[in-house]
C-alpha cells in the first residue's frame, strides 16, 4: 500500500499589490492561485502541460456529454497520484467558480469519482 505524503501548510506575509499581479498572472495561464504559486516555486511543468492539454480537450466533447478527468488526458493517466490530485482539484475548482466556461459538476459516482457534463 502506498504511503500518504504529509503535506506542510505555507502562509506568508505579501503587500496587496503582489497578491493582485499574481492572481493576474495565474488567471491568465489559466489556474487557480496555489498551482501558479507551486509551479513558479517548483517548476512544476508536468502540471501546466497537462493542465492545459485537459481544459482544451473539454472541447471534443458535444453538448450534454458527460466526462471525468480520466477521459481528458487518456491514454497518458498513469500520471503520478499528486499531479493527479492536484489537476482533479484545480479543474474542479475552476468549473465551480466559472474559470472553465460551459461545464457542471454533476457529483461522484460509487467509486468516488467526480462526473462532470459539458453544457
């Protein structure tokens, strides 16, 4: 069985100008504040490159079809289980908020998946 990783909460201190040019620049790359911040910090290119490849694969699909995570970057899922995690989390975050245009969450299925349709 795999281990949990144990994670480190992060908090500084930024003037509120720097607040604002960053959440520009993360709205503008197309990703919620935290995942820009990790990836200015950590170079983390695995995550823009799929992250993108998943919002622009949003649009295969026709209206009132339903999608998981899975069948945006397949066949390449066998992705590391925190990148996984981390794009599960920014895409939902950004059709909740209305950063990705036209798609709904439509809730978990019995293996605790997340569905999500597109309008």
């Amino acid at each position: 069985m795999e281990e949990k990783k144990q994670y480190k909460k992060l908090q500084i201190n930024i003037t509120p100008e720097q607040y604002d040019m960053l959440l520009a620049e993360a709205e503008k790359n197309g990703i919620n504040l935290p995942n820009y911040v990790k990836i200015r910090l950590f170079g983390d290119d695995d995550f823009m490159e799929y992250y993108e490849k998943m919002k622009k694969n949003v649009d295969r699909f026709s209206s009132g079809a339903r999608f998981t995570l899975k069948s945006l970057i397949e066949p390449e899922w066998k992705l590391r289980k925190g990148l996984k995690l981390s794009l599960g989390k920014a895409f939902r975050k950004d059709v909740i908020t209305g950063n990705i245009a036209g798609v709904a969450e439509l809730g978990r299925d019995t293996s605790n998946i997340i569905w999500y349709q597109k309008q």
